[in-house]
C-alpha cells in the first residue's frame, strides 16, 4: 500500500525559502505534505534531480477572446499548461460581448469549461449605461474581480469610466470584498498627446511612446488610488511600466490603504530599444519605456513593491501587429508559455531568489483574486498545482513546440536558462514537456468572498 497518489522530488521553492533535496507529496489533488530527505512512497513518484520545484503560476492577466475566430480559451490554456501556468484570470473584453451581466459570465464560464486545458477565473466589467447595478449579481455569478479602464480603448468593447462612475463602482465592489482593476492611462491626456503626434508625421515605433508618456500613466494611477482611499475598496493597477507608479502603491500602502499593483512580463523583459527592433510586435497599452525605467521596476521588484507579475497575453494574428505605421497596430503580445522562464531567467540573471517567482506568480496572486483558500502555494490543503522548471538553456522559438496559437513573439530568440519539464494541474499532470492535456481538464474558480466589506 503507498502512501500517496503523487510524489515529486527536486529543489522545491516555497515563498520564503528553497530546500534542497526535497519533495511534494499529493493525494486526491491537494498538497499533503512538503519535506526533505527520503520521500514517502507513492503510486506515482517523479524524480526530478535539480530542477525547480514550484507552485504553478497565476497570471493575473489574459485576453483569451480579443480577436474573434482566433485564439479562445483552447490554446490560450494550451500555452498556459505548456508554461507552468496553472490558472488563468481572463479579462472581460471579450470582442462582441463585454461581460457586464451575471448571465454573460456564466456563459463564459461554460463555455470556457468545455475548452480549458487548466484552471481559469473570470474578471467582469460593467456596462457604463447600467452604472454600478449589475456587480452584486457578477459577484455572486463568481466574478473574480472587476476590471475599468480611465482610457477608452473602444467604446463598447472597451470603454472609458468616467471619475465620478468609477467611484461609485468602487464603492459597488467594496461592499463585495473584490478587487478593481484598472486600465492606468488618463483619457484625455492621451488623445492631446496623439493628435500632436499625428499632426507631427512621426509614424515609426517612437510614436507609440510619445503619445502616451510616462505622466498620462501616473496621473491615471493616481486617480484610482485616491478613488480607492475614498471608497474603502481594494484599488489594483493591472500593469504599470514606470517606476513613479509603484512608488505611489507603497506610499498609499504605508497610509492603510489596499492599494496593488501589477507588473507585465514585458516591462521587466524588453525596452524602448527592443520597440525600435521590434515594431509594432512590441505595442503594448501602456508603453515599453527605457532601459532605465526598466532598472526601476526591477528596484522596486526587489524591494517588495510589486504586487503580481502577469503576462497581458493576448495573441493578435501577425497582420495586426506589422502596420509600418506603429500606431495602427494592435496593442498586446502573447506570453503565457514563456512568462515562468522569463520571470526566472531575470531572477537569476540579478541574484535574487527563485521564491520570488513563487510569491509574484502564485501566493500574492492568489490573494489579490481571493482564491489562495485552495489555490498559490505549495502548503497543505492546496490544490497540487505544480510546475517543474528544469535547466535547458536555449533560445526561445514560439512556433517550435505548437502550443501557440500565434508563431511570432517578442521575446524570439531570447536565451532562457530554464523551461517548464511538467505542469500538474490539481495532481494530474497536464504537461509533460511534450504534449498538453486535452480541453476540458480545467475548472472554473470561484473567490471566497467576505462580502460587505473587506477580503
């Protein structure tokens, strides 16, 4: 008789330390035990030798349903299983249907089921014409969180909330015990800025940045941490690519306030000198800043001043991100199978600990989406969502291993250091460094809610 249905061994990374010579043990799907030396028996045992053993990443951001009859939630799982991400949180802007009512999230929700490869939780919106009304009902629906935006990117597919509606909705989600996310670029700033470009004829990749410079971003972040601190809501910046952004999350933390704030793979990976290579394939709402604002991030990594680190994946067809004209681009690039390699090479790369991986991809997500009662960590009681990262140094190729929709990328080419040799999806592998699961494997997760105030 064995102890366990599951045991794998390698150097195991918790939140706050890496053991060597360790090893998880799971029975029905949940983790029972984590130790070092001798592993218990189990019906199946995975020998893993040095490489990385760690919670499953959370990406706090994907856009599975951006481009109509493209990607969906069958290969955005699929990069997502093929990278160590074991749940998703996918956004509401789905193209022809904003998810602003209960009904349309449960939908979403079933339909997702069919197709997910792994876990997946649903952030929701509202309709600017129905106000606040419809978030009690998304929250009991199983909303993960609400997503606004201070820049109107569409306006039905991605509206603008003005101030004083965005404060109300923030009271409206207090009350739920959920968080706001929001899309940081100050509307009005940003259209004055683009038209200058415009009118100057600058077309090639500077004219990205120029017209959304690093104050229409602060002046945005601002707002939804002031609307928060009125409000009693839990205010998160869903991507910030400057360093005066996270400066102002821990002044508002230090004063009591639940403010959060998200760093994108891309800010910590790329830079304006990769945009000028790149084109259009690095377009990205808010821009990819310099070198040196880049250095900020990692700073503030350091210090404990990011919250989450996520991808923003979204995987435009080629022909919507190589307009030579850099702003008729699409803006968003795909991420999700690369975004654990990524995040570690960059550890690594600076001397920082592994458990920082674990920590920015898995606990504090978990936390943000009020989902860490089974999801986020290697402890007991979790789900046994797993991603073993192994040495095989090399550079990256989108199109080589099929598990993207898309077979470009903008970080082609970059030397990783480590890759994903399996994903376990509550106990059940779903990557075996080959081959992804098939669709159906994932659930939807709901939050545990402390609703009427507070999480």
């Amino acid at each position: 008789m064995t102890d366990f249905d599951l045991v794998l061994t390698g150097r195991v990374v918790l939140t706050d330390a890496v053991i060597e010579n360790g090893y998880v043990a799971v029975r029905s799907g949940l983790i029972e035990r984590v130790g070092t030396g001798t592993p218990p028996s189990a019906a199946e045992r995975h020998d893993f030798g040095q490489a990385y053993i760690l919670p499953g990443a959370i990406d706090a951001q994907v856009h599975s349903r951006s481009q109509k009859g493209q990607e969906d939630f069958v290969w955005s799982t699929r990069a997502a299983a093929a990278g160590g991400v074991t749940t998703i949180v996918d956004m509401p802007y789905d193209d022809g249907v904003l998810i602003c009512t209960a009904e349309r999230l449960a939908q979403k929700a079933e339909d997702a089921a069919a197709q997910a490869r792994v876990d997946f939780a649903l952030y929701a919106t509202i309709d600017p014409k129905s106000g606040p009304a419809e978030i009690p009902s998304l929250a009991a629906a199983g909303a993960a969180g609400f997503k606004f935006s201070t820049f109107e990117t569409h306006p039905e597919r991605f509206p603008r909330i003005p101030t004083p509606l965005l404060h109300d909705c923030f009271a409206a989600v207090a009350r739920e015990g959920l968080i706001a996310g929001v899309h940081n670029e100050n509307d009005e700033c940003v259209r004055a800025m683009s038209k200058a470009v415009a009118e100057s004829g600058l077309t090639d990749y500077r004219a990205h940045n120029l017209s959304r410079p690093a104050f229409t971003e602060a002046v945005a972040t601002a707002e939804v941490y002031e609307l928060a601190a009125a409000t009693g809501c839990s205010g998160h910046i869903v991507h910030c690519s400057i360093g005066r952004g996270y400066d102002m999350c821990a002044a508002y933390r230090a004063q009591g306030f639940d403010t959060t704030i998200e760093a994108c793979i891309h800010y910590l990976i790329l830079s304006e000198e990769d945009v000028a290579r790149l084109g259009g394939k690095a377009k990205i709402n808010p821009p990819v800043r310099g070198r040196a604002e880049r250095e900020k991030l990692w700073h503030h990594l350091a210090a404990g001043n990011v919250t989450v680190v996520s991808t923003d994946h979204v995987s435009w067809s080629e022909n919507r991100k190589t307009d030579p004209d850099m702003l008729k681009n699409a803006s968003g690039v795909p991420g999700l199978e690369v975004l654990y390699a990524l995040l570690l090479k960059g550890l690594l790369d600076r001397n920082l600990s592994p458990s920082w991986a674990a920590r920015l991809l898995a606990a504090n997500p978990a936390r943000l989406f009020r989902v860490g009662y089974r999801k986020g960590a290697l402890e007991l009681g979790r789900d046994a969502d797993i991603v073993v990262m192994a040495h095989k140094p090399g550079p990256y190729d989108a199109a080589a291993s099929g598990h993207n929709v898309v077979h470009w990328s903008p970080y082609q080419g970059i030397d990783l250091t480590f890759r994903p040799a399996a994903t376990f999806l509550r106990g059940k592998m779903v990557f075996d460094g080959n081959d992804v699961a098939a669709p159906g494997s994932g659930q939807f997760v709901r939050p545990a809610r402390a609703a009427r105030g507070g999480a």
